[in-house]
C-alpha cells in the first residue's frame, strides 16, 4: 500500500519498528551526504526522495515539470525495503563499483532491478556502502548525467 504521508517525518512516522529503524538510519545517511551535496529531500509517489531542487534546476523533470529533478527513492514497500538510486542507473562505472563492492559489505545476495535495490532483511542492508554511493554523484553532476542522457535520447533519465 502506497503512503499518502505528507512530510518525510510523518511517513516514518506510520512504519512498523522493524522497518522504522532501518529506514531511519538511511534516511539519516542520505540527509547528511545527499544535502551536502544540493539534493532536497521530499516526499513524493508515496516514498521519500532525494531531489534536485528548482533552484538549482528550474525545467524540473521533463516528465512532470511541476516536479523537481528526482535522484534518490527510499521506500518500505510490502515485503521489502527499497532504495531507488538513479545514478547507478544511469552511470555504468557506479553500477560497476557498486556490484562489486557489495559482497564486502554484506553477505545477502544483490536483489537489484535497474535503480531498485531491494532489501527483505533489514540486518542486509549495507550502510557503510550506501554511505560510499551517496557521496559519488552530486546534484550539479546528476543534471549534467540527466541533460546528457536527454540530449541523447536515453530512456528512463
């Protein structure tokens, strides 16, 4: 069931203790690197997102423009935990990097979808890693990665 929560808070808010906490501490990981880094958070598609917020990019997404540039998703979905990177989608080398460094992190098998990273056991998920990715790509870098992919005419940038 999707969230109708308003705010980031108030969807924390509504999770189960189990989910809460894993949640939290990647919320609280995303809030110190990703922010640092000029991305927004906000709430939107019933999960919380990192975006690139309209003062640093007025079109907004392409798709929707009265939506800001999306980057980052973390949701507690019904039988798993997400998070919904679109820098390892759209940039090979952190694909790569990523693939490769997490087995080094954890021991549960990769369950990931193209942006998807997916989560049963919150004990599997790799902080210390997530912690690694959300320092790789900033706001300024995810609008050129996106303006290129456009130019380009990739799909699903």
């Amino acid at each position: 069931m999707q969230s109708t929560a308003l705010t980031p808070d108030a969807y924390v808010a509504e999770l189960e203790p189990d989910r809460k906490e894993a949640i939290e501490r990647l919320r609280s990981i995303f809030n110190t690197k990703l922010t640092a880094l000029g991305f927004e958070e906000t709430m939107g598609s019933g999960m919380i997102n990192y975006v690139v917020p309209y003062s640093l990019y007025p079109p907004g997404y392409h798709c929707k423009p009265k939506q800001p540039l999306p980057f980052l998703g973390l949701a507690s979905q019904k039988n798993f935990i997400a998070v919904y990177h679109l820098g390892i989608y759209s940039d090979e080398a952190i694909l790569k990097w990523f693939e490769e460094n997490y087995p080094k992190h954890t021991s549960a098998k990769l369950d990931m979808g193209k942006s998807c990273i997916r989560f049963k056991k919150e004990k599997d998920i790799p902080y210390a890693l997530f912690e690694e990715l959300a320092e790789k790509i900033s706001a300024e870098k995810w609008i050129a990665t996106y303006e290129l992919g456009r130019q380009q005419g990739k799909r699903g940038v």
